[in-house]
C-alpha cells in the first residue's frame, strides 16, 4: 500500500472509534451507569470537546519537533491502554477520568489529516479534502451501526474494548510506516519558509474562518446528541441499527457529493460553492425540524449534501490560502475554534432538551445557519471579488 492509502485507512479505524458511541451516549449513560438526565450527557460531551480542543494544538506543537507517525505510536498506544480502563470501571467518576485522558491522547490521529495534504500538491487538494470527508463520514456510519450492534447485541462496556483495538491497529499503522523511507514531500513545500502575509495567523484568513466554522460546527452538532432520540419519537421502528443508519443519512450523502465532485469537470475558484453548500445545509435543517419521520428522512439527505459540501470547502479554504509549512498549526487554531463550537453545541443540546423539546436545537442551527451565510458573504466572499491580490483579503 501506498504512504498516503496507508494514512488514509489510519483516519477510517479512528473515526469508526470515535463514533461508536456518538450517536448513544444518552443510552450509554442509562444502560451503564443509570444516569438519565439529558444535563449530564450535554456536560460530557462538552468536556470531550473541550479535552480535544486543548489537546490537538499541543500535539501540533509536538510535531514541529517530533515526526507525526512517531507521536501516534505513543498516543495510541496510551489510548488503548486507557480505553480496556473504561472497560473494567464501574465508577462513574472514575469512568468520566479515563475516558477524557484517553480522548486526549485519541486526539493525536488529527495530525494525519494536514500531513496527507502536505504531501500532497495544491491542485488535488479539494479531492483529497473531499476524500478525507468521506471517510470522516464513512468511518461514521461504520461506527454508529457497529456501535448500535454493541448496545443492542452485546453490553455497553464492550464498545470500549473495540475502541481499544482501532487504536492498536493505529499504532501498528504508524510503526509500519516509519519503517519505510521517509516520504518526500510534495512540490508545494516551503516548510522551511518564513511567516509571510498569505498565512496571517490569528489577525487574517484564520480567524475569520476560524470564527465561521466555529458557528457553522456549533448548528451541525447541536442536532446531534440527541438526534436518535427525536428520530424514536417520530418513528415506528423501534431499533437501534436502523436509528444509528438514519443518523449515519448524511455519511451516506457524501459519498455521492464525493463522486460528483470527482466527475465535474474543471476546477472551482477558492470561494465558489460554499455559500450554495449552506443554503442546501439550511433547507435541510427545515426539513429536519418537521416533526415527520418522512420530512425528516428527506431532510437528512439533503442536509448531508450541503453540509458536506460546506466543510469541504471550508478546509479547502484553509489549505488554499495556507502554506505546506504552517498546515498543522494553522490547521489546530481551525480545529480549535471548530471544538470550541462544538463545545458550546453539546453543552447547550442537553439544556434545550431539558427544558423545551427535541425540536429545539433544529431552530436553534436554522439560526446558526442563517449567521454563518452573512458572515461568510460580507468578511470573506464579498471582499474576494474586490479587484485586489488574492493575499490582501486577509488583512
């Protein structure tokens, strides 16, 4: 296999882990612990954002000084170590301890995504993003039909034992390839180069993305925690494996966005497509707020489309205005506003479910949406079209 189908697979067996239990957690919670309250949920799935959030720009730090592959060696292997933990532990306390250790050691596998696009040039960047994504979504539904199996076949804690086996088959990934030559990276690379205007940092391109994806990772995942929950109100089907299939909709989605974009024939400017992409990721949160299993079937797909679509672009963005040299770090601040977003999402779903309905956190992304089009249009997309250099729209 070739470096980068290597790096690839590594991102697929991380993500099928990651996303065992997103879709459950509440009935995680209940069938393991007995904690019930929609609160306690929203809290912990905060403080994984939050432990990724902070974890992910260290170990970009890290990597300045330490190869990718060789700090994934360790990381996974301190991952797996702490999720047969979370097997054996019966303490919810002690549970809330080593999993959120082991999420942050977990969080290493993101510096596989900017190192797949520093070997790979500029000009197949969109196609590789959309790769990636796929995957990301791929790797999803892979984990919320596996993990629905887990719950409904066998018992909870078992998810974590398959957890701990990715991030073995991780660390395995990682010792294979140091074994190898050292890649060369692609012709883009001026690592070695100094700061310059294209790469702003926090006063440019960053952080105006940063804080547009921030409110755009907030609308998608607020909908999230409890998305099964509000499929089963709806629903006459009362099974886990079809619920976590209904929540994997926009994973499936994207495979066929993928496939589109590699048939379209040439190529898209930095900033064409995203506001189209959230119009469409709009459209389907209406979709999805209609209390109909029907509308709300139709509403994932359409909504898997444009949200797909948007992230892509989004990174696209990203890598397009950055340089080979600076993708990780600028990467993690993306990641971090990204998190942050996140953060805020999962702490605010349980509330809106506890005191109003699960259709509350579809109005609430419908705004969201709505506040990340104006942004994008009038600090981004507006000034692109200005007759200026293509680096001065980030000042």
């Amino acid at each position: 296999m070739s470096l980068k189908s290597v790096l690839v697979a590594i991102t697929l067996v991380a993500v099928i882990s990651d996303y065992l239990l997103h879709p459950f957690y509440p009935h995680f919670f209940e069938m393991r612990f007995g904690v019930a309250d929609p609160k306690q949920v929203g809290f912990y799935f905060s403080a994984i954002c939050f432990v990724v959030m902070i974890a992910f720009p260290l170990w970009a730090q890290v990597s300045k000084k330490v190869p990718e592959l060789r700090i994934l060696v360790y990381t996974q292997f301190a991952a797996g170590i702490l999720g047969i933990g979370c097997f054996f532990v019966t303490s919810y306390t002690l549970f809330w301890a080593l999993s959120l250790c082991m999420i942050a050691f977990k969080g290493s596998y993101l510096l596989v995504y900017p190192y797949i696009l520093k070997i790979t040039s500029k000009e197949n960047h969109v196609n590789t993003i959309g790769l990636l994504s796929v995957i990301v979504h791929f790797g999803s539904v892979a984990g919320a039909v596996l993990g629905g199996m887990v719950l409904e076949f066998i018992h909870p804690a078992y998810i974590f034992l398959v957890m701990a086996t990715g991030d073995f088959i991780q660390m395995g990934a990682s010792l294979y390839l140091l074994k190898r030559e050292r890649p060369t990276l692609s012709a883009d690379d001026d690592s070695n180069a100094g700061p310059t205007k294209a790469t702003g940092g926090f006063k440019g391109f960053v952080l105006k993305i940063g804080v547009i994806t921030l409110i755009l990772y907030s609308s998608d995942f607020i909908i999230r925690p409890f998305f099964v929950r509000y499929w089963e109100s709806l629903s006459i089907y009362d099974s886990k494996i079809i619920s976590g299939l209904v929540y994997a909709i926009p994973a499936l989605v994207a495979l066929i966005a993928l496939w589109s974009n590699r048939r379209r024939k040439g190529s898209r400017g930095l900033y064409d497509g995203i506001i189209t992409a959230m119009l469409l990721g709009l459209a389907g949160l209406m979709l999805q707020g209609y209390p109909s299993a029907v509308v709300v079937f139709l509403g994932r797909l359409v909504y898997g489309w444009g949200i797909f679509q948007a992230m892509v672009r989004f990174d696209a963005l990203l890598f397009g205005l950055s340089t080979p040299g600076s993708y990780a770090t600028d990467y993690s601040k993306i990641h971090f506003f990204q998190n942050l977003g996140v953060l805020l999402a999962s702490f605010s779903s349980g509330l809106l479910i506890g005191k109003y309905s699960l259709q509350s956190p579809f109005l609430v992304a419908i705004t969201g949406f709505t506040l990340c089009i104006s942004l994008y249009y009038f600090t981004i997309k507006a000034r692109s079209m200005a007759p200026r250099p293509l680096t001065k729209i980030t000042q």
